[in-house]
C-alpha cells in the first residue's frame, strides 16, 4: 500500500485550542447537589490536529464539546482558541451533530446555507460558498432534495458541510456516524479524513467505536468517568490513509480497547 505522508504540520496560523485546567459542575434540578462533570481538563490541541476522543457514557464528553462551542461555561479554567479565551458561540467553531439536526422543511441547499446566517457575505457569495461546501461532500446532485429524500448518511454529509461552511478552524463531532450502518460509517470516515486533509482544520470528534479513534486521529484521548477526567492520551503514530487489519493499528486499537474497558 502507497501511503499518503502523515499530516502533521499544521497548515494555519495561531496557536490551536488550549483546554486549561477546566472543570464543569451541573448543579441538580432541586438546586441543592452538584454533579462534577468534569474536573481539571488539561489538553493542547495544535492548529490542524486531528483529536479523537472516547471514554464511558457519561464521563463528560458532550459537555466538553459543549464548552469548546460556548454553548456552556467553565466552573473553573478556560478555553482559550489562538490565545484568546473564547466568550459564547463564534464562526470560527463549527459543529455536527450525532443525529444531523437538518430543518425537514428546507432543501440540502437551503440547510446547507442556515450555517451562513451571521456570515459577513454578500448573498452571491454565500451561493458560491455553500454550493462549495456541497460539492466538497459528494451532494452536487441532490441540493434540491429534501431531508427525507435522501439517506442517513447523506444527511450527515450536509450536517458536515453545514458545519464546515463558515471554514471553522475548529470543527467539533459529536459521535458523527454513531447512528449509521457500518458500511456507510467506514466510507464517511473516510471521506471526513479526506475533507480534513484537504481543509487542514483542526478536528475533535468524540466517539464510541474505537477503531474511529485510532483510524481518524493524530491523538485519541482517552476519558474516564466520576468526575469526567483524561485517563491518557495515546499517539497515533501511523501513516494514512490507515488500513484496520495492520498489526500496528490493531495493537494500538487493542491498547486503547483495554484502557477504555477498564474504565467503562
Ligand atoms: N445541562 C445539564 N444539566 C445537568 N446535568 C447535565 C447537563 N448536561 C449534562 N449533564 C450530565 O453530565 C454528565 C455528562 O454528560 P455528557 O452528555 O457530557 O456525557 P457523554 O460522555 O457525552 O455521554 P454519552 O457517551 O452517553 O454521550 C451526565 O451525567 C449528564 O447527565
Ligand atoms: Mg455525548
């Protein structure tokens, strides 16, 4: 197998994201007990880093995403994006979703083009752009089409390119392909590396299925819960496009397995 050279160099300016000693706590409905959810995450991710993250259900990882996105706010550290603490949502940090979230009642164009909304662009150039980011998905054909038209994972390549039509330089994934079949899991991951490749954005992707983790990521981070803390951070040092029945990969894959069985 040719392999295509390891992408390491970072292909954008600034500093990448930086996660300084941030804890999250939910205070409970009735108001008087506090579940820590997180506690003392420390991460550097590098401009154009591919992180994966996976760890129990529940030990934190959504909320983690939540607060990369401004969605939700430290207890205590902070999160700062090429050095500048983040405050609320921003253009700069795109998101997808598990289930794709597409308004039934627009076309992929038009779902497409929501990710546009607060974009500082004339409405020319938001047809350009979002026609771009259809095409960067394989979805030319179908932009007219509605929701419900189209399959699973055709709906999560819109929610891929809705979240990337901005040109984040973060792009958060919340367990993409949790909810497709295998066949259409494997393609999608590949054709996200191949988008990665050819964006040179930085990626943090959560996900379930381990073999993800090491497939996609230049570091898979590894969770563990009660409070939601990083266990580890495994190196994945192996050229890509990567191949699952490589003894390396399958060593790291059962590496990272046996950590991840210990804590779950
Ligand atoms: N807004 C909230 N208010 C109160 N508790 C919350 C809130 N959001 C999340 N939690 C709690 O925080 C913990 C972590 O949730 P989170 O969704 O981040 O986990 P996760 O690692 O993404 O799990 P999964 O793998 O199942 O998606 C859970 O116990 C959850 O109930
Ligand atoms: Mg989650």
């Amino acid at each position: 197998m040719t392999a295509t050279p390891q992408l390491s160099l970072p292909a954008q300016h600034g500093n990448g994201l930086r996660l300084e000693h941030v804890s999250k706590r939910f205070v409970n409905a009735g108001g008087d007990t506090q579940l820590h959810v997180l506690d003392n995450i420390q991460l550097d991710i590098a401009p154009g880093e591919f992180i994966t993250i996976v760890g129990a259900s529940g030990c934190g990882k959504s909320t983690l995403l939540r607060l990369i996105l401004g969605l939700e706010e430290t207890n205590e550290g902070r999160i700062l994006l090429d050095e500048k603490p983040i405050k609320g949502t921003g253009l700069e940090r795109g998101i997808v979703f598990q289930d794709h979230r597409l308004f039934p009642w627009l076309t992929v164009e038009q779902n497409v083009a929501v990710g546009l909304k607060n974009a500082p662009l004339s409405p020319a150039q938001k047809r350009d752009t979002v026609r771009e980011h259809i095409h960067l998905v394989g979805l030319q054909d179908f932009t007219a089409s509605y929701p419900h038209q189209i399959s699973g994972g055709m709906a999560q390549r819109v929610a891929i390119a809705r979240g990337l039509v901005n040109r984040p330089s973060v792009l958060l994934l919340d367990e993409p392909f949790g909810a497709l079949d295998a066949l259409t899991r494997t393609r999608l991951q590949r054709e996200l590396q191949n988008i990665w490749q050819q964006e040179r954005i930085t990626m943090v992707h959560v996900t379930h299925d381990v073999d993800e983790a090491v497939y996609l990521g230049d570091r898979v981070v590894v969770m563990q819960p009660h409070p939601g803390r990083i266990r580890r951070i495994v190196d994945i040092d192996l050229p890509r496009p990567r191949n699952s029945s490589d003894a390396r990969f399958i060593a790291l894959r059962d590496d990272v397995l046996s950590d991840f069985a210990e804590v779950s």
